[in-house]
C-alpha cells in the first residue's frame, strides 16, 4: 500500500493520491471534486452542531495538495461550494489570497448556486456544463452531457464508493476513485460527504482509498 498510484490515459499521467485528489502530470493540473465548501456552515446556520474544524481540515488538506504537487492549474468538476453565502464564503476567500495567481477552473455543480460575482471576486473561472483540454472532458455529472468517441471524461457528483469485504460478513465501505473505459469519477474532496456504491465491470480500475493509503482493488 502506498498514498499514491498512477494511472495513465491517452500517454497521460495521473497520480491518484489519499488526499482525495488527482495530478495530471502533463498539464501540471490538479483535479478535484465536490468539495461542497460551506455546507457546515449551512447546518450550523441551521442550528445543527457540527464541528467547523472539518471545513479547515478540508482546506487545509487543500493546501497540502497544492504544496505538495504545486500545480499551474486546479481544475475542480463541480460543487466546490454547497449553499448560499455563509461566513465559510468569506474565511475561503482569506484562504484564497494566499493562492491569487494560481488558476482554478470550476465546471458547475448543481450546488454551485453563489452569484457569478462572487465567482469572480474568488477569482474562480466557471465553465457552465464541460470544459475541455486535448482529448480529456471535464464535467460535473456526465449523464447531463452526451459523451462524444475518442474523448475521455473526468466527472464526479455521485461521490463513488466501494464496498470491501471481509471475514465472515464483515465489510468496509471506502471513497474510491473510478475508472471505465470512457471515464473517471472522483470521490468527493469533501471529508462531510458520504459515499455511493459504485457498479464496478471486470474491464473497470478502481482504486480505494484509506485515511493514508490508495489501495487498486481492481
């Protein structure tokens, strides 16, 4: 076991990591999904409890990633953000300012409902359904577009996870990254997320994914 493996697609590159994100060597991008920033602040608007420590956990592996891998672009398919505007909004954008030169490409999620001027005061460039590079597509749910021959789609929306079993009836549900043959889906970044089972063929890759560990179970 180790926090990271390679995937390649097309010649390309992809290192899978445990942090819940994918570096695409060629482009030097960093591709993550459905970190859904601002939705513990929307329950804790809402009177429910939850520790904020989770929302700095996330940024703050955020900011691991970036450091770690310091990519020219992010490219995030979908639901950065969960709600409307709360106080998570704002300690984002002080986070932001530290990162003002980095590009970061959003493909919009269906909770990716802030007003376009607060997209463009973060300095986050949003591509309504799918954004393109070469022959790799990037959207937030591919079942909303119609997939095209010879292209590969990067997606992530449903939160994919796998189910691993154990002894006896014992089993583990993990967050896992995807792959068919056309596709890829990424486990949601955010840690406040949960998981949804995945249908896995013989001919798929799926790589699950431990607190420290990816782990290629198919």
């Amino acid at each position: 076991m180790a926090p990271f493996a390679l995937h390649e697609i097309f010649g390309n590159h992809f290192v899978l990591s445990h942090h819940r994100t994918i570096f695409w060597e060629e482009e030097q991008a960093l591709i993550i999904s459905d970190l859904h920033l601002g939705k513990i602040g929307h329950f804790r608007k809402n009177g429910i409890g939850i520790p904020q420590n989770i929302f700095k956990e996330d940024l703050q592996r955020l900011l691991s990633a970036i450091q770690l891998n310091n990519p020219k672009q992010i490219i995030v398919v979908g639901d950065f953000f969960h709600s409307n505007h709360n106080s998570e909004h704002e300690l984002f954008l002080r986070w932001r300012n530290d990162f003002k030169t980095l590009p970061i490409k959003l493909i919009m999620g269906n909770h990716d409902i802030l007003d376009m001027q607060w997209y463009r005061q973060a300095g986050i460039a949003c591509f309504e359904k799918l954004h393109s590079i070469g022959n790799f597509i990037f959207c937030h749910d591919v079942l909303n577009i119609e997939m095209e021959k010879e292209k590969f789609y990067f997606s992530g929306h449903i939160h994919p996870g796998i189910k691993l079993k154990g002894m006896g009836k014992q089993s583990l549900q993990l967050p896992c990254f995807y792959f068919g043959k056309q596709l890829a889906v990424l486990p949601a970044f955010g840690r406040f997320t949960g998981t949804q089972c995945v249908k896995v063929n013989k001919s798929d890759s799926v790589y699950a994914l431990t607190e420290n560990n990816v782990i290629k179970v198919q």
